[in-house]
C-alpha cells in the first residue's frame, strides 16, 4: 500500500507567485488578444500602413507580436499552475522558480514588444532596431523553461519516495 | 453496466449524432487530402512542363554575379511586388499556358504568303512552318530554293515577347545550332484578341521589306533579358549559341547590377543594420535614381537609345554578353548616335551620308526623334538635360508608378517641369507663356514641347527630345509640330502668323498649299507614312478634337484605310472608331485590298448620312464646300501626290 504523503502546506512566497503569474497571464491575455483584434480592424479597414505589400514586414512583425503575446501569456498561466503544483512538495519556491518567474515576465515584455517595434519602423525586408528585444526576451524564455524543468526535475528526486500522483494523495 | 450502444473505435458512444460527426470529418479529411493530392501533382506538373521547356531556352546564367529577381523579394518585398506589376518583367517568358496570350488553336495564319499553323499539344505550344534555319539560309542567299519549297517543319513555341499591347513568340532553332531561338512571324494582338503577320506590325515599307527572319539570341536578348549573353560559339563547325541569361525580361539586375555580391555581404545583419542607420549608400548596389542625372538615366538608356557598340566590344558582346552595368559611362562600350544637327561633328555628318537610311529610319529630318523605344536618345539631346539636371526620373519610376507607361505622381503634369522652370509665367500665369486658358491642354507644358511625334506600337507616342514648336521643320522638313497636331483645323500659315505674334517667331516662308490647307490633312493625305500615322492619330486625341471640333475627320479618315502601311490602316480605324456614330464600323485592316478600297466609300457614305461636317462646312482649308460635302477634286489631288517614299520604323 502507497505511503499516504501529507503534502506540505502552501506557503505565502508560493501564493503569492501564483497569483502574480495568474495577473500576468490573464493580463497578457487581455493585452494580447486586443492587439488581435487591432490587426483584424487593420485587415477590416483594408489600410496601406498594415496591408500594402511594402509593409510585409510590418504585417509579419506584428503578427508575431500577437502571436508570442498570446503565447507566453499561457505561458505564465501554466506556469502559476506548475508552482501551484509543485508546492505540494516543497515549502517554498526555489531559486531556480523564483529567477524563472522574472525571467518570464521580462520574456513576455520584451519579445512581442520587439516585434511589435520592428514592425513600426522597418527596412525594407530588416525590422526596426525594436527587434533587438527578441532575442533577449526569446532567451529568456529558454532559461526561465530551463530553470524550472530543472527545479521541478530536483523535486522529483528529492521527494522520489513520496512522490505520488495528485490523485492517489 | 448494461450498453445500448457499442463503442466505436473512437471510444465514442455511437450514437447517430456521432456517426455523423465521424462521418462529416471524414469527409472533409478525404476533401482536404484530395485537394492537397491535386495542387501537388498541378505544381509537379508545371514543374515537369518548365523542365522540360527550360532544355530549349537561354541558360540560367551563372557568371558575371546575377541571381534573379526572386532572390531579391525577401529583402525587398514592396520593389519586388512594384517590378512584379511591370510589363519590363513580362518582357520575355517561357512559353506556358499563364504567359501565352495568342490561342494556339490550329489557326493558320499567312506571313509574306507562307502559312504558319499555331497548335497546341497537352500544355505545350507548337507551330507548322516553313523550316527556319533553310529560311535563314535561302533569304541569306546562300541557298537557291523558292520560298513556298522549303520544308515545313513541327517547332515548339518556347518563349514570348511582350504582354501588354501584342505578343509575340520564338520557337526553338535545330539542335545543332545549340539553343537558337528563331522567330515566329505572327503577332498576337491582345486587346483585338487574333493573329495578324508580322509584318503589318511593324512600319515596314510594302515594296521594301525583305522576309523578317530574327534570332533572339543575338539581337533581342539585349534588351529583353536581364544580363544576356549570346554566347556565340565561333568555335563549332556550325557556330551556334551556347545563350544564357541572368532573367528573362527586364529585372531588378538590368538596373541595378548584379546583385550577388549584395546578397553575399548582407547577409551580415550588423553590415545592413550599419546601412540603414548611417548615411552611407550600400556600395554593392546601385540605385539609379542616386546617381548623377546623366549616369543614372544612362540606365534607362541601355536599352532606350540608338547605339552601336564600339569595335572593341562589338565581338565581345556575342561570346560575352554586354560589358555595360549601371553606373558604368555607357559611352565606354558604345557609342551613341546623334542625329548631325547644327553642331555636328565632321564624323557624325560622315556617319550621315554613309547611312541615311539608318538615320531615316529613326530621325525626322529636323533630327528629332522619330521611333519610339528611343526616349534616352531624344533626351540626352534636349538642353533640359544637357544644361539642366533632368533624367529620366524626373517622370518616371519603375517602383512608384503605372505599369503602362511608368509615370509617377505628377510625372505627366506640369508639375514635373515646373520643378526648374519656377518662373511666373511657367507657374502662376503660366497663360502669359502658353495664351492658353489656365488647366486647358494647350497649357500644359507637355503637349507644345513633348508632342506624339514619335512612333510605335501601332500608336503616337510622346518626342522625349523637348523643344518648342519649329515652323520652319513643318513647312521645310514635313516635320509635324505641336500646334497643328492639336489645332488639326488650322493651316500652318495660322500657326506661323500666331507664332508670330504671341512669341515673335520669325515668319517661315510656306507654299499655296501651306497657305490654304490644313496642315494635318496635309500630312494625313500626302505626307509620308510616319505623317500619316502621326496625323491620323492625333484625330482621336481629345484635346485635338475639342480643338478642332471631330465632325468633319471622318472621310478624311476613311482614306487611310486603303493605305499601303498597316499601321496606318489600324490607327486610322482605330481613330475612326472613336468617332461618334462609327464605333461600329466593321473594317479589317489586313483584310483584302478591294474590300478595303470598299470600306472607305463606306465610311464616308456613313458620314454623309449622319448629316456631319458640321462646323467644318464652307471651309476651304478642310476640304469641305459650302454644302458640307468633301471638296473631291482637291482630295484626289492630294491623294496622287502622296509621299511614297519608303519608312521604316522597326517598333
């Protein structure tokens, strides 16, 4: 018979990085899905700044601004959820959740604002200067992804004896 | 658990609503692969149909650093979409079904009195037709065969010339020759959809003009491909063409250089950031319309002037391919032909007495120019250019622009000119200059100084040489001016003396009939075919009929559907057409010389019964008496005095 585990009980730091990244991906959502709805308005209108042939780059940059927006907005969502997850093991975020949790945040800041500067200002087929942010925030992302496979891989072995499905808990 | 209902594979209760919901996705999965399967094997079968057509055309050059215009687009997406729109790219294409405008359906249509039968077989195009390579040799003289001998043959049509006004197609020469390009002498006609001789598309003299036999490879791949080499193979036995081209069609490279070094250096994103940023122009490319006003509209005059080579690169050209790129001095490789004006050099007028032909086939006598396709040549002669800083750019743009004549916003407006000649009179009273109402057409610098006294393309076309308006050409040189070309009503004694008057122009000295009948009748009636055709279409020009008023042009018209040119024919009824109460008129202007005879007395019976010459009536110096009816005996005078002599405009 599986050893019943009580699992550790929630502490505030957790909570609160739930919460955080619950806001922010919900925000995101919201932020994201408006620049949605702007760029089908931009189709609706039929205008030349967004759907000219010349502004092919515009057009791209900005999709993928929509489109890592909406993305990584989920992102944090399944990232509140994973913390949420993992807090019935340990007492507290580690330093490798706490790191991913700004990482992600700047990641969702900097990539589709990136693209979306690259799109304003563009040269010829080159984005603006703006899509210097995408790399920064697309490696941000990786290590923030890194980092917590890493930290919920050190839960696992740690809590290896005890690590029980939710719902056998 | 009991189960009314067995568990498909799916694991979903089988329900009807869920048999339907399998059924439906099904169903549009079987769709969708179906639609994926056939635009698969569409798109293989195009590529089949390219590969196998690509063995007959010019090779895909691979020197000399060109690498076509798609490897361009994703860099420069709005040029590319703008150069896309061009007919300069639909200069030249491979012979597809989605390039071919003429319908291959086994018409047969006679050239100088040998049949041609276009057909198609599956997505290919083929001709029957008198072997080319024996046609070659018999006109050449080197073979004593009469013309209707010569072997008919079976030739793929493989490429096209031109897409906007008519098409033409070259078909693939015997293999030994290695890929010749012979001509097919038919033109399609794409507004009138049909096929007519090659020869009543040119303005060929009717008892001066020789078989027209062409070979793409050594004459046309110079300005209808990007890059072209004709790679002639002295060599081999029979020489023969090993042809290759940077693109078919005139591309991105054919102005701004080759562009494989570009591409090879910019990948480097801090090179191109560093570009964009700074001030600095990027100096693997060139852009024409940075370089000074000369070098950048000898650009455009690569292809746009009268040149021969210079004896050094002559050769050169035929194994090599041309040796000019953008932003090279054109006059290193060539050398430009003027017309011996005023200031001519002892070699031009040498030039001119070894060849008037040459000349007469291109200059008005006052060496203006007369072909069209020659803007650069006219130009470069113009003070606007060679005092002033005017290029081609200054009208025109391949990026910014209609496609149909390249003129960007405003380029055909005074505002172009008015951009140097800011004065008073040019601008704000620009009626002190013109004694034209303000935003009439006689203010508009164009059409005194740019008059359609070129030729090409069964149409008048702009004179790129800008000049004013010289009596002394017309009443000398048979030279049409711009004010009689509008004023179509008036005789040049009215424009000498308002010449006179408004601008004090010397009065020129002018004969009874300079003095007494329109000058464009004149030209229309007894003037040789370039007047001819210049004439006749300035009578659908709508400036020229507000001018002069349309209802008396009909009969005069109607004389030149007899006309020994065929382009004169077509632009006559073209214009006749344009009439009110003709634009049914049934008229074929290659069709038969009696029926053609016909078709005049037709026109103008027509005339008759609608009660016109209108304003015209009891004016002598239209040919028109009293009771409106045409002065006869003066028309048939005129008509015998034509000017026979031969013209030749190749456009």
């Amino acid at each position: 018979m599986a050893k019943k585990v009580t699992p550790a009980a929630p502490v505030k730091s957790a909570e609160q990085l739930v919460f955080r990244h619950l806001l922010i991906g919900w925000g995101g959502l919201v932020v994201f899905i408006l620049l949605g709805i702007f760029l089908e308005m931009l189709h609706g209108l039929k205008l030349d700044l967004y759907l000219d042939v010349r502004q092919e780059t515009r057009r791209l940059m900005w999709i993928l601004a929509h489109a890592h927006g909406t993305l990584f907005s989920l992102v944090h969502l399944g990232f509140a959820w994973s913390v949420r997850f993992a807090s019935r093991w340990v007492a507290s975020p580690g330093s490798g959740i706490r790191s991913a949790s700004w990482m992600l945040t700047a990641g969702l800041i900097a990539m589709p604002l990136g693209f979306f500067l690259g799109g304003i200002w563009t040269y010829g087929g080159d984005p603006g200067i703006g899509i210097l942010l995408v790399p920064i925030g697309a490696v941000l992302m990786l290590i923030a992804c890194l980092r917590v496979l890493i930290e919920l891989a050190t839960i696992r072995s740690k809590s290896a004896a005890s690590f029980l499905h939710p719902s056998d808990v | 658990m009991s189960r009314s209902q067995p568990a498909d594979s799916f694991g979903l209760e089988a329900t009807p609503a869920a048999r339907i919901l399998v059924m439906g996705a099904m169903l549009i999965g079987g769709l969708l692969a179906v639609t994926v399967v056939v635009s698969v094997s569409a798109a293989a079968k195009k590529e089949k149909a390219l590969a196998r057509l690509a063995l007959e055309l010019p090779l895909a050059r691979e020197d000399a650093g060109y690498v076509s215009s798609n490897a361009c687009q994703s860099c420069h997406p709005g040029e590319h979409a703008s150069f896309h729109k061009t007919y300069h790219r639909t200069m030249t294409q491979p012979a597809l079904p989605d390039t071919v405008a003429g319908s291959f359906d086994g018409t047969s249509v006679m050239s100088d009195g040998l049949e041609y039968r276009v057909f198609r077989k599956a997505e290919e195009f083929w001709a029957e037709m008198p072997d080319p390579e024996e046609m070659m040799y018999v006109v050449q003289g080197g073979k004593p065969l009469p013309l209707d001998k010569i072997p008919r043959v079976e030739r793929r049509v493989v490429m096209t010339t031109g897409s906007h006004h008519y098409q033409t197609y070259w078909a693939s020469g015997a293999d030994k020759y290695g890929n010749l390009l012979q001509t097919l002498p038919l033109i399609y006609l794409i507004k009138e959809q049909r096929w007519i001789p090659r020869e009543e598309a040119f303005m060929k003299a009717p008892h001066d003009r020789g078989r027209m036999i062409t070979q793409w490879n050594n004459h046309c791949i110079n300005c209808h491909s990007t890059g072209g080499n004709p790679g002639l193979q002295k060599t081999t036995r029979e020489g023969g063409f090993k042809t290759a081209a940077g693109e078919l069609g005139i591309s991105c490279e054919a102005c701004h250089g080759p562009g494989e070094e570009h591409i090879r250096v910019n990948r480097n994103p801090l090179r191109r950031y560093g570009l964009h940023g700074g001030s600095q122009e990027d100096s693997t490319m060139v852009n024409p319309a940075k370089l000074d006003h000369k070098r950048g509209s000898q650009v455009c005059g690569q292809c746009h002037g009268v040149y021969i080579r210079t004896d050094a690169h002559g050769m050169k050209f035929a194994e090599e391919g041309e040796p000019y790129r953008p932003g090279d001095d054109l006059n290193e490789t060539r050398y430009y032909i003027r017309y011996p004006q005023r200031d001519a050099t002892p070699i031009e007028r040498e030039e001119f007495a070894k060849n008037p032909a040459f000349f007469a086939e291109r200059w008005w006598e006052d060496g203006t120019v007369m072909a069209g396709g020659r803007e650069y040549s006219g130009m470069s002669v113009s003070a606007c250019y060679t005092r002033g800083e005017m290029s081609c750019f200054s009208c025109h743009s391949m990026h910014d622009s209609d496609p149909a004549d390249q003129l960007k916003k405003g380029g055909a407006t005074n505002g172009a000119c008015v951009e140097c000649h800011g004065q008073p009179e040019y601008t704000t009273e620009v009626s002190r200059h013109t004694h034209h109402a303000v935003g009439s057409s006689g203010s508009e610098c164009m059409n005194c100084h740019m008059p359609h006294t070129a030729y090409a393309l069964f149409s008048a076309i702009r004179n790129h040489q800008i000049e004013s308006p010289d009596l002394d050409a017309s009443a000398h040189l048979g030279v049409p001016n711009a004010c009689n070309l509008c004023h179509l009503n008036k005789t040049l004694e009215w424009t000498a003396e308002a010449m006179h008057e408004r601008y004090g122009t010397p009065k020129v000295e002018l004969n009874e009939e300079q003095r007494e009948v329109s000058a464009a009748l004149l030209w229309m009636l007894k003037g040789h075919a370039a007047q001819r055709v210049i004439a006749a279409w300035h009578t659908g020009w709508k400036p020229a009929q507000d001018a002069s008023g349309s209802d008396w042009l009909a009969p005069f018209q109607a004389q030149l559907l007899d006309d020994p040119y065929g382009v004169v024919r077509y632009v006559a009824v073209e214009n006749l057409k344009a009439l009110s109460g003709f634009e049914d008129f049934d008229f074929d202007f290659i069709g038969p010389e009696n029926e053609r005879r016909e078709k005049i007395g037709e026109a103008i019976a027509q005339w008759r019964e609608q009660g016109r010459g209108g304003e015209g009536s009891g004016r002598s110096e239209l040919l028109l008496n009293d009771d409106g009816t045409v002065d006869e005996a003066r028309l048939r005078q005129l008509l015998s005095e034509r000017d026979n002599r031969p013209v030749n405009i190749k456009e």
